[in-house]
C-alpha cells in the first residue's frame, strides 16, 4: 500500500483524489492473525473520496491493535504529502516515521541528492542486479573449483567491509561466463564487470535485522549471482564497449556511507525483506570527489577495512595503502576503524549528538558496545580528535 514501487500510481490517486484520513500499521507479532508469520505488517487505511490529501496521520510498526481506538488522536505523526514527494519523487513511498525527530533528520538529509538522481561533474551511481540468475542461469554452475572457474558470490557471502564472510558453493568457467554476459556483443577481450573490483550489496534484507545494509567491494575475478547487486559505475563515463568506468576511491567512500548507521536508518524506514534498486536510488547521499577534504578521511579508513588480501593490492595502492598487508586484520582494530568511520559520515549529514544518540537506538540487536563506540567516535571528531 505505501511503499513498493508498483502500487505508485495508487498512493497517486489517493493524494490526489481522497483525503487520507489515517494510516495505521501494526506488526503481527502478537500473532493477531493465526497462522501468519508474525514478522507481517498490515496498515488499516481511511480515506474520504471527492477531495485530496496535504498531509495525514500516520502510525507505523504498532504491535496493539487496541490502539486504534485512540488513533489518530494518540501516538499518531503527521505526514505531510510534499515531504512524501521530495523523499521519494519516483516512487512516493511513505517513510515508516516513528517519531517527530525522524522526520527532522529526514528533512535534514535532503540536503544531499537522492543516489539515483543523475548529476553533471561528478559520480553517478548506475546498478544492477547480479550476473546470473541463480535459476534460470544454473547449468553454468559447478560445484568444484578448477582450472579456468571463477566463484560465484552470493549474498551469504558478504558481510560490512567484508568479502569473506562465506565460502563459495559455486563456481562458473570464466569463458562460459564471459560469453553469457557479452551475448550478443562481439568479444574484442574489452574488460567487463568480473574483470574489475565492484561494490556489492545483498540484494536479500530486512528492516528487522541486526543491520539492513549489506555491503562491500567483491575482487576482479568473481561472478555474482542475483542475491547481490553491483554497480556499472561511479562516474558518467562510457566507453566504446559500453562498459562503465569509475574510480576506485569513489568506491570505497560510496561503500563507506552506505554500511553507516545514518544510511541503514533511513533505509529501514522504506523497506519491509527486499532492497529494490529503487528504494536505494532514493537514498540521500552526498557526492563528495577527492577535491573534499572530508573525502580522504573516510576514504582511508575504507580501503584499511577492505583491503586485507592480496587480490586487493592494486586497490590498496591506488587508495595510498600500499598493499593489502597494511589492511587491518585485528578485530580491536577493525571494530574502531568501523566506529570513526560511522562518526565522520554522521558529522557528514550535520546530525547532532541527540539526532545521531536516536538513530543508534533504532538498531536494538546491535551490541550496546557498538553503538557506544560510534558515538564515542562521533563526540572525537566534533572534539577534533579524529581526522
């Protein structure tokens, strides 16, 4: 009803034909409908017809559907219709607000373009869905390594600034591969994306996990399955082979704001168990280049989290690494990169103590530790103690 992309044209006609009376949404997590899993949402909506919509109460995530007796009158927020445009103008997805202050912090993060809003001079972010369907594309999987495979990576086997978390089930002969990607483009040993280091993000997610952004930068070498996406590029660069160019570093800053807390925040306002391109392209992000001096800190902090082996040396040295011996493999050490990283994208978006202290306690299956950290590191940067 209020955010995939399909039912646009419906919220549409709502805002413009009926006055939203309420939008109530409850969880069933107190099994109110028997033999439904109780992660399901339903929303009780109200509307009168003839007239049209500037703004509507709204609750989301309740868990009592007694409190409709009092709603809209308590524990209600209003929405206002033009804030829905400017947060989500291709889709009009409704943001699960909780509260007064997540609609400031919302407010406060437009300052940024949406990641999907193409700009002159600077990166833009072009993604797709994997290489190969892991169904239709499946007799090219083998279950062995061996001379000419490359490993297929799946959403499993990623985590946050990690390309390790799992070991392959598949792998895929690199010429196979090759010739299924170019199709029909005729092979002039032009490089195409398994060739080159890409971000990646599960594909697979939900507003209820731990963390609900998923994402690192995946070695040259590998092919990827559907439960991950990549990126084409990072800057509006197209080359005779239509393959898209980026730069590297502008990689580790986009990985780097998108694994923060503020980013899976927002995030896990839009989203229910499935991270459509387009709810991601309605991410506000700023598009900082190397010309930034708040691009290098987090840009360094990136490459130490992601470069720990040796497939990533030529990353490693083109950030100012070195290699991938200087990459941090210590947890302590990882832990506190990760913590300065969320503090200095927090100092990013203008956020104060209290606004980022609130978007901390919306992750509760996050260790307390966690958290502390990162508003520890937040506090260090606002002292200058973290550059």
């Amino acid at each position: 009803i209020y955010t995939d992309l399909g039912t646009k044209q419906l919220r549409q006609m709502l805002f413009d034909k009926t006055q939203i009376t309420g939008l109530f949404c409850f969880e069933n997590s107190k099994a109110i409908f028997e033999g439904v899993h109780r992660s399901f949402k339903f929303v009780v909506l109200t509307f009168e017809k003839g007239k049209c919509t500037q703004s509507f109460p709204a609750a989301f995530m309740r868990h009592e559907v007694a409190e409709l007796d009092k709603f809209p009158h308590e524990g209600s927020i209003g929405i206002s219709v033009e804030l829905v445009k400017k947060l989500s103008p291709d889709s009009l997805s409704i943001m699960e607000f909780k509260s007064e202050k997540d609609i400031e912090i919302a407010k406060k993060m437009l300052r940024f373009p949406l990641l999907g809003e193409e700009l002159p001079d600077v990166w833009n972010v072009k993604l797709k869905q994997g290489d190969f369907n892991m169904t239709s594309d499946s007799h090219l999987f083998k279950t062995e390594p061996g001379p000419g495979r490359l490993p297929l990576y799946e959403g499993k086997m990623i985590h946050q600034f990690d390309h390790q978390f799992a070991k392959p089930k598949y792998w895929i002969d690199e010429k196979e591969g090759r010739k299924a990607l170019l199709c029909k483009v005729i092979d002039k040993k032009q490089k195409i994306g398994y060739e080159k280091c890409r971000l990646a993000y599960r594909s697979i997610a939900s507003n209820t996990n731990e963390r609900s952004l998923i994402s690192t930068i995946i070695p040259r070498g590998v092919f990827v399955g559907n439960s991950l996406s990549t990126n084409f590029s990072f800057q509006n660069v197209i080359d005779e082979y239509n393959v898209l160019i980026y730069t590297n570093k502008e990689l580790l800053f986009i990985v780097s704001i998108i694994n923060s807390f503020i980013l899976d925040y927002i995030l896990r306002m839009r989203m229910t168990s499935n991270l459509n391109l387009f709810i991601l392209y309605q991410l506000p992000v700023p598009r900082l280049t190397e010309k930034d001096p708040r691009f290098k800190p987090i840009v360094d902090r990136a490459a130490r989290l992601i470069c720990t082996t040796p497939e990533f040396d030529e990353l490693a040295r083109e950030a100012g690494l070195g290699s991938h011996k200087n990459g941090a493999t210590d947890p302590a050490e990882r832990a506190r990169l990760r913590a300065e990283l969320d503090g200095l994208v927090a100092h990013l978006y203008g956020l104060d103590p209290d606004e980022f202290a609130h978007i901390l306690s919306t992750f509760p299956i996050v260790p307390q530790k966690v958290k502390d950290d990162a508003m520890q590191a937040f506090l260090d940067v606002s002292k200058g103690l973290i550059k």
